[in-house]
C-alpha cells in the first residue's frame, strides 16, 4: 500500500486550490467542465487508454443524472491529476473502480464544495482517493492511515448520528411505555380500592 513518497498536506493544498466551477458542478453546460472527459484525462495520466464502453457510460449517466456526485468524482480526478500519480499505470484499476463507486455515498450526505473549503474534509477526500487507491501518506502505518481515515469518514459519522438519534427515539417510546404502564397500574389500583 506504500508508494512513492505520498505527501498528504501537499494534495490537500492542490485541492484547496481547486477552481470553484468544479466543486460547485450542477448540470453539463457549454462553459463548464465535463465529468467524463476530467475522467479520461486522468486515465491518460496514469499511463492508461481510452476509457472501456461501460465505464464511459456509467459517466455519462452519472454528470447527467447525479451531478452531486459528478462533482466530487470531478474532485477527485483534481487529486489524482498531481505529477505524484504521473505513469502509474498500476492504479488505474483503483481508480475506475473509485470512479464507479468511490463517490456515491459521500455525494448523498455532503456537498463537494464543503470539501475544498473545509481543511478536515480536504484530508477526507485525499485519504479516499488514497485508499481507493492502496496508497497510504509517507511515513503512515496502515494503523494509523485507517484510524485518521474512520475519524474523517463523514458517510460513517452521519451513519453514527442517526443510529445515535434512533436510539434516543426508541429510548422516548420506552420511557412513555413505561409511564403509561404505570399510570395504568396505579389507576387500577385506585379503582379496585
């Protein structure tokens, strides 16, 4: 999972520096950028060729039908564009395979732009292009990668917070029950006396 000297701080850097057109991407228009040809492009970077018939149309449904998620797969073709991942052909697997599903869960809790302006999203989406990937930061053991990693997993915590927020729920319908039950008892009780 190591690679060549993988300075996380210096890909969080390049993302904050990531144009507003791609992180704020709503729909396909003549001026903006297009998902799928970012994605080709990174391809390309790695060493690879044109993208298979069904990866491209899995891009193309995607930038048309999930444009939230087109933005963040357009975020992350801006990572791995850094001269780091230049001719390293033997991610382009990791790669498509983020493509397809890499983004997905993110897209339906978060929004890509909060993840340019937000230092601790930054490192988010570097350590999941990092992980989708097999690449773990300089000097990281796969320890602490996957530790940092659960900290900063937003798909995670929002998961977190409703189980959390159900718990509470199912502990109010509990505690009512109960007093219910109660009050049922002690009026039975007074009625039978």
């Amino acid at each position: 999972m190591a690679g060549p000297d993988i300075d996380i701080h210096q890909l969080m850097r390049r993302l904050a520096q990531c144009p507003p057109d791609i992180y704020d991407f709503s729909s396909l228009d003549s001026t903006g950028p297009v998902p799928l040809a970012l994605a080709q492009d990174v391809i390309f970077h790695l060493g690879g060729g044109a993208l298979e018939k069904k990866d491209r149309n899995h891009l193309i449904q995607l930038q048309t039908k999930r444009p939230t998620e087109a933005a963040f797969l357009m975020l992350g073709c801006y990572v791995l564009s850094h001269p780091i991942f230049l001719r390293r052909s033997e991610l382009i697997p990791g790669c498509i395979s983020l493509f397809q599903t890499g983004f997905s869960e993110l897209a339906d809790v978060s929004r890509a732009r909060d993840f340019v302006l937000n230092t601790e999203r930054r490192e988010e989406l570097v350590r999941l292009c990092l992980r989708s990937l097999a690449i773990r930061p300089s000097g990281e053991s796969k320890e602490s990668f996957k530790n940092r990693w659960e900290s900063l997993d937003s798909v995670r915590r929002v998961e977190l917070m409703q189980k959390a927020a159900q718990l509470r729920k199912r502990q109010e319908e509990l505690r009512k029950a109960m007093e219910e039950k109660a009050a049922r008892e002690a009026a039975s009780k007074w009625s039978r006396e």
